[in-house]
C-alpha cells in the first residue's frame, strides 16, 4: 500500500520527467520550424556561391550544385512530412547529412583558384555552421565536415534567417565580395 508521501514523491517524479520530455519536444519543433524558414535563404546563399563561380560552371560542379539543391529539398520534404504526423525526426536528421554530403561533393569537384576558393569556404561555412546548430537541436551532434577529405573545424552556430542574411553579408564584406550579398 502507498502512503501520501510515496504518492508525493512518484507524483513529483512523474511531473519533473514529463516537463523534460515536453520540454525536449518543443526545442525539436521549434527547431523544425526556424529549419523550414531558413532553407530558402540557404538556397539564396547557394545561388550567390554559383554567382562567384563566374557565367561558365564546369559540369562537374554544377552537378554537384543541382545535387545541393536536391538535398534542401528533400529536407524541405522531410521537414513537411514530419509537420503533418507522417515522418520522423530521423528523416529530418538524415535530410541535413544529405546536405552536408552534398557540399563536399561540391568542394570535391570545385577547382577554382585559391583565393575564390577560401572565398567559397568562408561563405560555405556559414551554411554548415549554421545547419549543424540545427541539427544538434533535432538529434545527435553532427559529425565533423570535411573539404576534399580534410575535416574542417566549423562550430555550430544557431541563427534565424536575419541573422544568417547579417552573418553572410559580413563575410561577403570581408571577402571584397559585395555582389554576393543577399
């Protein structure tokens, strides 16, 4: 038989995990949806890299660009999957690998001269930075980027779309590279 205090206990137990589990559910969904608004600036982001890379892209590297754009979508897919009820935070997590694989497909088929290329890399690693902040949110801690099979150190960093825009545009400044601004 439970006495009143046992009941106490086991009922203030019982309240303190759901408010944690609660808790964690609502960082998740809200980071769905800050994901959902930030994916078309990333694309916008996307677009102003392709602009650096001049009127002639290499097939190559285009290839990899369309597969870029091909990954946000499939994580805007995901992304709405799981909104509705139908799909898992798990299609989400994997949506945001697929993205990162997909930049390093990119820098594995760019060759540009060093100077562009520290240029893309800087502006890329507001991208990544910026997806692996969410991807820490909705799952296990991202796995280290890499460039041409180097690891790249990239510090998660959490920013809205403005503050992504603010952050892109700086770098664009830094890199004497106004006409990439977004």
């Amino acid at each position: 038989m439970i006495n009143r205090r046992q009941f106490a206990g086991s009922l203030t137990k019982g309240v303190l995990a759901f408010l944690v589990f609660s808790s964690s559910i609502l960082t998740g969904c809200n980071a769905v949806s800050d994901l959902e608004t930030w994916i078309p600036v990333a694309l916008t982001a996307v677009s102003q890299i392709v602009k650096l890379l001049g009127p002639v892209v290499p097939a190559p590297v285009a290839a990899a660009i369309a597969i870029i754009q091909a990954a946000f979508a499939a994580l805007l897919t995901a992304i709405q999957s799981y909104q509705k009820g139908s799909g898992v935070l798990a299609d989400i997590a994997n949506g945001i690998a697929a993205v990162e694989s997909a930049f390093s497909t990119f820098f594995a088929a760019l060759n540009v001269p060093s100077v562009l290329l520290d240029t893309i890399e800087g502006l890329a690693a507001i991208i990544i930075s910026t997806i692996q902040a969410f991807a820490g949110e909705i799952g296990p801690a991202p796995a280290t980027f890499a460039i041409n099979g180097k690891a790249v150190p990239v510090t998660p960093v959490k920013r809205s779309a403005k503050q992504f825009t603010a952050d892109w545009n700086a770098e664009c400044v830094k890199q004497s590279v106004p006409q990439a601004e977004i």
